[in-house]
C-alpha cells in the first residue's frame, strides 16, 4: 500500500531523579564558580530593568540557565522576572552516555540549537565561551 507508514521502535534514555539531580548540582556549581564572578560580579542598579542574579532550572528534560531581573522603573521599581537565556536540552536518543543539545535564547522568544549531542562538560564550556550563549548582562 502506497503511503502506510511503518512503525519503528526506538530506545529512548530519560533522565531519572538522581541522574537529573546530578546534573542540577553540576549546573549550580558552574553557575557560582564560573557565570556569577565572571558575568554579574556585582548587583549595579539602574533606571531600568537590571540582573540580580544567576540561577537554573528543571523544565522537563531542559535545564534553562536564567537571568533574573529587577525593575528600576519608578512605576514597578523592585519588581522582578526571570528570563531564560539558554538551556542544554536533553538528547533521549543517546543511549550509550548523556548528551544535550545546547539551545540559545533568540529575542523572538524561540529556541534555537546551537550545538547538537554534546557531554554536559562540553555544553558549560560552549556557555562560558560562544557570546550568543552568554548571559545577557
């Protein structure tokens, strides 16, 4: 028959608790020893909205590394959003080791990948290093 599709079975690896808890701890200490001093050594506010701090988060198979914001506008001075900059996502197809696709933040709100099936080692080093991956600050 012309246009049946045919099913095919493929392995995928997810992420369990421990294995993601690993990675988050990684992911922190990357963010305290290497992003904060290099990228936000110090809080310097302004008239308008200004970075306060670096973090990470889990959001499924993605870990997004984010700037969180805070307002000096004097309508909503103090208030403050987060805004994800870049996230290694996951690559479940892998079997053999963990790998991720490191993914940029583009302005127009979509993601982008940048660099595909990489170690986690390699995705910090590719953050630290590619200017588009840095963080906005």
């Amino acid at each position: 028959m012309a246009g049946k599709r045919q099913r095919r079975w493929v392995w995928v690896k997810a992420l369990n608790a421990e294995e993601k808890a690993a990675i988050a701890a990684v992911c922190e200490r990357f963010i305290v020893d290497v992003l904060k001093p290099r990228f936000l050594p110090a809080i310097r506010p302004t008239r308008f909205n200004y970075p306060v701090d670096l973090v990470g988060k889990w959001r499924g198979s993605k870990y997004s590394f984010i700037t969180r914001f805070r307002s000096g506008f004097p309508d909503n001075a103090g208030e403050e959003f987060d805004s994800a900059f870049t996230r290694p996502d996951h690559v479940e197809e892998s079997i053999a080791e963990t790998r991720f696709d490191v993914m940029w933040h583009r302005h127009t709100g979509q993601w982008w990948r940048l660099h595909a099936a990489v170690t986690l080692e390699e995705a910090l080093r590719l953050i630290e290093s590619d200017p588009p991956l840095r963080p906005p600050i």
